[in-house]
C-alpha cells in the first residue's frame, strides 16, 4: 500500500469517527484526495457524480421504496400477516413463524429491511409479547426477519450492485429466493423446536376451512403484488424498472378503491416522503461513486488485488476472508454505502479465483443484510430496541440464535454455489 492510499482510507475514516454523514464523508474524502493525489481539476469528480446519477436503473429503487410506504400506510401489511396467521399461527411457535412468513411477504415488494422492521416489528412485537413469548425471542425474531427485505427480491443492495457490476438485475433477484426461503424454514424450524414442550404459550385453534379461505380472500389482492411483480419481470411482460412502476400504480388502484383504506389526500404525502427518502439514498449513492472514482484513477483497486492474489491463492479461503471482512463492514456501514463503495474494489479479485459475479453479488447483499442487526451501527437493533423500550446491549443479545441462522445460510450458499445458481442457469441468466 503506498503512503497515498493509507492517506484516502485515513482521512474517510477520520471523518467518520466524527459521526459527520456518510455522505459528507465520501464526498470530503474523494474531494480532498483530488486536489492532493490528482492533477485533474474538480470539475471532472462533478462530471463523474452527475453521470452515476444519470442511470435509469436507479429509478427502480425510488418506486420500490414508494411502493413500500403505500403499503405501510394502507391494510396491505395488516391483510399480510392475517394470511401468514392462517398458515402457520396454530403450530408450536406459530406466531413467531407469522411473522417470518409475514417480513419474506413484505419483503417481497419493499426491498428494504428498515421498511420492514418499520411497517412490522411496530406490530408483531408487542403481538409475540401479549401471547407469552419470551422478549428476547419477540425482539430477537423481529429484529433479524426483517433482513428478508433485502434477501429477497426485489431488493435495493441488489439493484445497486448490478449497477456497478452489469450482471443481470433479474438474474441476481433469482439468487435472493432460495436463502430466503432456507432463512425463513430454518427460523421456522427453531420457533417449533422451542416451543412445541411450552403449553404455557398461547396457541391460536386451527383455522376452519370456512375461516381460512375467507382470510385468503380477503388477502388476494395482497398477495396479488408479489405475483404481479416478479409474474411481469420473469415472463418477460416487463422489465424491473417497469415492474416496479407497475407495483405502485397496482398498489395505489388496490389500497383507494378495493381496500378503501386510503384517502386521495395522503397520495400526495406519500409520494413526498418516499422522495425524500429516496433523494436520501442516491445522495449516498453520489457520495459513494466519488470516492470510487478517486480510488480507480489511483489505481487502488488493482494494487489491492494484486497484494490478495500474493497472499491467497485459495477460492475456499478467498471466500472465507469476503466473507470476515463483509461481516465487519457491516457492523459499521450501511448496505448502499458498503455495496458502491467495495463492489469496485472486490470485483477485479473475482475471475482470478473463478468467482461467478452473480454469485458473488448474494453473498456481499446477504453479509450487508446481517450487518442491520450487528453493533454498534446496526440499524434494525436500534429501531426494534425503541420498540420495546430496551437498551442495545439486551437486544444484541436477542438476536444471537437467528443471526447464527443466518450465517449459516450464508455459508452454505458460499460454498456450494449451486443451491442458489441452478434458478437463474436454469431460467438462462447464466
């Protein structure tokens, strides 16, 4: 590493143990490294700024994210976990297994696990509470679930490294489903292992056929969405932008005139908000692509491969290494800023190591997505820990036995690649 390098990385790092915003930070950092290190005038870090935002792909996160809030403030949440109630809520640790089923549902359609913890941690937490379940399983189950958002597809972390990297967006959404599917077994699994011998734990009765069918009615056009979604994307009836655009317009039509559980006077708040929080986001995302444009015009990326290709020569311990490294990151920084501002840099390690790019992309979204519910940045503990009105430190607690899950699910997809790329080879993204 040259004296430049160590200089960029401790100045970012400077900035940020001021608790100055990420963005600042980028921005400060790729600015200052400019004027120092480069001969080029400022204006070219500008031209490169305006040009990352000028990417339609980034359309789809905004709709995405408003599709998301449509939901939060309408009865599609609430017709959700009715239907996850019905399914699963009569076995041993049902309602815990509700509320996985109910974050995968959601997660579906909002991309976003704050939106998830938001919209259903509010609501299931004190639910698990009143019915007997431990606090720590309650707040445990409802901090970690909520990574689903961004496991499965669509998911934001997704969409972004897609854009740095070209791999297909649709193919690396086909990767999301199968982790989330063994996260949600695998909780589902521990929920009935824990509680099957406590009679103590509230029970509901088996729904009738009567009963459960009309739940399923009354949540069609609920799970209509998800269908709609990945239906138009997959058959090929739309692209992901346009299905994203479609999810709202369909979620809007369903929520004012079927649902009846929004008023035409909230369109126009929702709409604001949800872009305000998407101006929030690619603001990141400029910072981000600043700095990645300083440390490509300083050749930083290649002297780290070539320093890792001398010291590794292994995929296995490759991996391994992402793997440690991705997980610290995550304890630290958020999944948009980790994912512009180290998908650059690990991106030219992975063909030396034969590395599938797609797969590569799972495994930096999953170890990000972990990263919500680790101290001392992970934004899930701090949210779910508001909820139920406990420090970090009992909720860090909580959420051991489901993170252990998780990680598990992430080794298994990083070393037998297979479990999550037979999807897309199969539908011919590979």
């Amino acid at each position: 590493m040259q004296a430049s390098d160590l200089i960029i990385v401790l100045i970012l790092l400077g900035c940020m143990a001021t608790y100055i915003p990420v963005f600042m930070c980028l921005f400060f950092t790729a600015s200052l490294g400019f004027l120092i290190f480069t001969d080029l005038p400022l204006l070219v870090l500008v031209q490169s700024l305006f040009r990352a935002m000028d990417n339609f792909a980034l359309v789809v996160v905004l709709f995405f994210i408003l599709c998301g809030n449509i939901m939060t403030a309408g009865s599609i949440v609430e017709k959700l976990i009715k239907v996850a109630n019905v399914l699963v809520s009569w076995l041993p640790g049902g309602l815990g297994m509700a509320g996985v089923l109910a974050c995968g549902l959601f997660g579906a359609i909002s991309g976003s696990t704050v939106a998830t913890v938001v919209a259903l941690g509010g609501f299931m937490i004190p639910a698990l509470l009143e019915n007997g379940y431990p606090e720590k399983y309650s707040i445990g189950i409802m901090t970690t679930s909520p990574n689903l958002g961004v496991i499965i597809p669509p998911s934001i972390g997704m969409i972004l490294y897609c854009m740095i990297s070209n791999v297909s967006l649709e193919g690396l959404f086909l990767t999301g489903f199968v982790p989330g599917m063994l996260i949600m077994l695998g909780v589902c699994m521990y929920s009935y292992l824990v509680f099957r011998k406590k009679p103590d734990i509230v029970r509901l009765p088996p729904p009738s056929v009567a009963g459960a069918l009309t739940v399923l009615k009354e949540g069609f056009w609920s799970l209509m969405l998800p269908v709609i979604i990945f239906g138009g994307i997959f058959s090929g009836a739309f692209t992901a932008n346009e299905a994203a655009v479609v999810a709202c317009v369909y979620a809007f039509v369903i929520e004012l005139f079927v649902h009846k559980s929004m008023k035409f006077r909230q369109v126009k708040a929702i709409t604001v908000n949800s872009a305000v929080t998407s101006a929030t986001l690619l603001i990141i995302v400029a910072g981000a692509t600043s700095f990645g444009r300083l440390l490509t015009l300083e050749g930083i990326p290649g002297r780290i491969t070539e320093t890792v290709l001398t010291a590794i020569q292994s995929p296995a311990l490759f991996l391994l290494a992402m793997n440690l490294l991705l997980l610290g990151v995550g304890m630290f920084m958020d999944i948009i800023s980790a994912t512009m501002i180290l998908g650059p840099v690990f991106l030219p390690m992975l063909d030396a190591f034969n590395i599938d790019w797609m797969h590569f992309g799972l495994i930096m979204t999953v170890n990000l997505a972990i990263g919500y519910c680790t101290p001392p940045m992970g934004v899930s503990l701090y949210i779910t820990g508001s909820i139920a009105n406990r420090d970090l430190i009992f909720v860090s607690k909580a959420v051991l036995p489901f993170l252990v899950i998780q990680v598990a699910v992430l080794l298994l997809m990083t070393y037998v690649p297979d479990v999550v790329l037979w999807l897309p080879r199969l539908m011919g993204y590979l």
